[in-house]
C-alpha cells in the first residue's frame, strides 16, 4: 500500500460532539437552550440531508439551508434556522473532538504512507478544523467535496483525487471511513480499496464490498 485516502467526520473527529459543543455555543447567543430531543433530532435530520446530497438529490447549500430550519420549525422555536446555521459554521471551523486514537492513528500512518483527507464538506472548514487540531501536517493533500465540485461516493470525486495524487497507483490506494453510503460506495464505485470503520461488530454490510472492517482505530496497526 502506497497512498490512503481518510474520511474526516466520525473517523478523525467525533461529528456528535464537534456539533454539539458547537450548538450550545451558537445557542448562547440566543439565550437559548438547544435540548436533548432538539439535537437528537437535528442528528436525524442532517443525516437524512446529507445523504441525499451523497446521491446528488439536493446541494450542499440545500443541507445548511434546511437542517435548523427543520428543527425549529418542528419544535416551534422563533428562530431563523439559516441565521442560526451561520453563527454554527463560524463555532465549527474550531471544533476538533477527536476519535479515540486518531492522533496516533495519524501519525502512525502518515509515517508510513502518503495521506490525504476525502471530506464531504466546506474545504475551509475542515483545513481550520485540522490546523486548530494540529494535524494538518499529516497529510499530502485535503481533497474536500465543496472544493472539487463533486461529493463522495461519485466517481468524479475520486478520479479528481486519483490525478491530483503524484504517481498515483490504483492498486496500492486504500479509503478509511466511516460512511457505506459515501466511503465505502465511493470505493466500489472508483475501484480501490477499502477499510470501514463501524461502530459495531454486529453491524453488517451485505450490498457493498468491504476489504476490512474496523470497530476500534488501534485496529489500523493489525492492517496496515
């Protein structure tokens, strides 16, 4: 193996907590308590929307326009959702929760193979959240979705990173993420290899391939 392409959201940082810590901050500014119920369902609904942007049904701006919109909508919350969403992005770009053991598994890969992120997200965003983090350093390269034009899993996405990638080989290329919708799809469609990180041994894939499966990211040592 020769080049790894990693996911950013729930593989190096934890998307649950960055999100929450960020609403409680933007909520402040409110005077506003964002509770349980609200961000359980907010998950829900930002998963809903973002997988419908991975199969290219809607636009990203869609995700950000609808999400809080949705929420306080449903729970009869007089608040711009879209006015809401900005002061969120502004909070976010500094979030960087980590997964338990990603700094290590970063440092431990980037030491022995080219690393780039693959993201579906803000290009800015990410780059802010990786710098803050202090691990911008382990990567070649961010390949993030609002920057190239195309999302995980489209195939566009991953010939974009395949010809931007120096002596790039297809055969010693490996994704690491979380997502079967978006990582795993992605890799099938594209054609490398695959690594999913799940949160369960008992959760099972039968339509995608999958040449490993994670539940833990100190499992990456015993693969790589």
């Amino acid at each position: 193996m020769k080049t790894i392409l990693i996911d950013i959201d729930d593989t190096i940082f934890d998307f649950k907590a960055c999100a929450k810590a960020t609403i409680d901050k933007a909520s402040k500014e409110y005077n506003f308590i964002f509770t349980k119920d609200m961000f359980l369902y907010y998950l829900s609904v930002n998963a809903k929307l973002w997988k419908q942007y991975e199969s290219g049904l809607i636009t990203k701006n869609t995700i950000f326009e609808e999400r809080f919109k949705t929420v306080f909508d449903t729970f009869n919350i007089d608040i711009d959702g879209i006015e809401f969403e900005d002061k969120f992005q502004k909070f976010f770009q500094n979030e960087c929760i980590f997964i338990n053991g990603a700094e290590k598994m970063l440092k431990y890969l980037s030491s022995k193979y080219d690393l780039y992120a693959a993201s579906n997200s803000l290009y800015e965003s990410q780059k802010s959240r990786l710098t803050k983090a202090g691990i911008i350093k382990y990567f070649k390269g961010l390949f993030i979705s609002d920057k190239i034009g195309f999302q995980k899993p489209q195939k566009e996405f991953f010939e974009y990173c395949f010809k931007n990638i120096p002596d790039f080989n297809k055969e010693e290329t490996i994704i690491i993420g979380d997502s079967l919708s978006s990582d795993i799809q992605g890799a099938n469609n594209s054609g490398i290899k695959c690594c999913w990180f799940c949160s369960s041994d008992n959760q099972e894939c039968k339509y995608l391939k999958y040449d490993y499966k994670i539940t833990s990211l100190v499992q990456i040592k015993d693969i790589l």
